[in-house]
C-alpha cells in the first residue's frame, strides 16, 4: 500500500474494512499493524469507528479480549438453544 494517503490508500482501507463489517450488527477486529501509517488514512474508515495507535502488545491484548468475548457469547447461545432472539454484546471496532 502507498504510504502517501492518497485516495487509491484509502479506496483500499474503505474496501478491506468493509469485507469484514458488512453491516451495523457485524463486530469484528481490523489492525493494521504498520507504525508508518499516515494519520490521514483514518478517513478511510465510516463515521463511528474508533482509530487509535496502540502498540503492538496492546493490539494482541485487546484483540484476544474481543474474541474471549465472541466466544464467551456463542456459548451461551448454543447452550440456551437461541434462534431468532436479539442479543446485546457490547463490544467495539478498533482500527
């Protein structure tokens, strides 16, 4: 990816982003793991979505967490025998 930030940099972020949140119910974890990275870029992503610099030990941490969480979630329901039910999950994409 050019580290110039220019608007090809950020059509790429925008796209890879969106294969993993595709809609407002979707959680998941987007890193990019590069320190380089122009600050400009985070425009790529949509309105609501926390960017934020974090080392490298953080990033692992956090994202460890958030699956904890999913997995933690997923369990509940397979053992309640859920279909069809709203489940609230507090969680948040980090960028």
């Amino acid at each position: 990816m050019a580290r110039d930030g220019g608007a090809g940099s950020r059509y790429r972020l925008r796209q890879a982003f969106g294969r993993l949140i595709r809609s407002a119910t979707d959680r998941g974890v987007f890193a990019l793991l590069d320190r380089q990275t122009p600050t400009r870029l985070l425009s790529a992503f949509p309105h609501g979505v926390e960017g934020r610099r974090v080392g490298l030990a953080q990033a692992v941490g956090e994202t460890r967490g958030f699956w904890r969480q999913t997995v933690r979630l997923r369990a509940r329901i397979s053992e309640s025998g859920w279909k069809g039910r709203r489940v609230e999950c507090s969680s948040h994409s980090t960028v």
